[in-house]
C-alpha cells in the first residue's frame, strides 16, 4: 500500500501566536524525524499549507507563512495551500494523491482540533487508510481546556478513523 507524509500547518506564524504552540520542539523533532524517515522510504512528503487573512500570522507571501525552517520542503516535495481546516477542501491534495497512487496517509501537524482532526476524518470518508502519530501533531492551551487534555482526546476519538501510534512506533513498524 503506497503511503504519503501529511505535514499540515507547520508554519512559523504557528509558532509565533500566544499563548505558545504545545511542546513546539519536540513536535519539530519528531516530525523532522518521519521526514527523515520517510524520505529514506522513498515515502512522497506533502506540505499543507494554511493561508490565512491579510494581516493573520499566517498571510501569504509573509515571513509567518512560510513552512518551519525546521523542516523546511525540498525538492520534490509537494505543497498545497489550504484556506479552511479540510486539507482535501477545494485544493489538489485528492488528485495530487490519485496521481501518486497513494492509499495511506500519514498525518502530523498543527492544530489537533481543527486541521488535523479534520484532515483525519475526510481522509478516512475518502477511502484512505490514516495513521496519526501521536505526538506529531500538537495545539495551543485553550482557557478552559489544556493542549494535553485536547491532544490526548483527538488521540482517543480519531482511533475511529486512524491508526494512532507514536512516530518511534511508527517507524519501527515499518522497518
């Protein structure tokens, strides 16, 4: 089964908004790592990318739009721009896969409750196979509600739509 890398919203505006991104590090760390990993696998890597409102941390062509230094694309890897929380959402990212005779996504990213979860389920409703790994993917504390609470939750509830292992599990499974 042919497997894509979903890296979605890992932009510096991200990073950039109060309160922080939730262990922002670690989550570069690892989703670095399944880069790495992935590109070794000869896995396709797939960039979403938000495109917020002028003036929003995420505006286009601005420096806070831009993809995290930290993982920055490479050649050959694909992009797609996103205006709402569905990646399929009126973008190419359906067909970019058809053409690339995907069946499995990979899921990591920003923002757990909305993009991801988001991505998860239509992904699943389009007749993919997902894996969400766990802690590649994060969100921002909430005032009644905790990032680790949320994150913890999505890991729970997506387990409907998705494999939900850890990026370590991950990679070993696929050895």
């Amino acid at each position: 089964m042919k497997k894509a890398l979903l890296i979605i919203d890992v932009q510096n505006g991200m990073f950039s908004i109060e309160p922080p991104i939730h262990r922002g590090e670690t989550l570069l760390k690892n989703v670095k790592r399944v880069i790495g990993y992935a590109k070794k696998q000869d896995i396709p890597v797939i960039y979403i990318q938000h495109v917020g409102p002028k003036n929003s941390p995420l505006e286009k062509e601005s420096e806070s739009w831009n993809i995290h230094e930290a993982i920055s694309p490479e050649c050959g890897d694909i992009i797609v721009h996103k205006n709402t929380p569905d990646s399929f959402y009126q973008t190419n990212l359906h067909q970019q896969l058809t053409n690339l005779h995907i069946e499995h996504l990979i899921l990591s990213g920003i923002q757990t409750e909305a993009c991801v979860d988001t991505t998860c389920r239509r992904g699943f409703s389009l007749g993919y196979k997902v894996t969400l790994l766990t802690d590649a993917h994060s969100t921002f504390n909430k005032s009644n509600i905790s990032a680790d609470q949320i994150i913890s939750h999505h890991n729970e509830v997506l387990r409907w739509f998705a494999d939900t292992i850890t990026t370590g599990e991950w990679i070993k499974d696929n050895l």
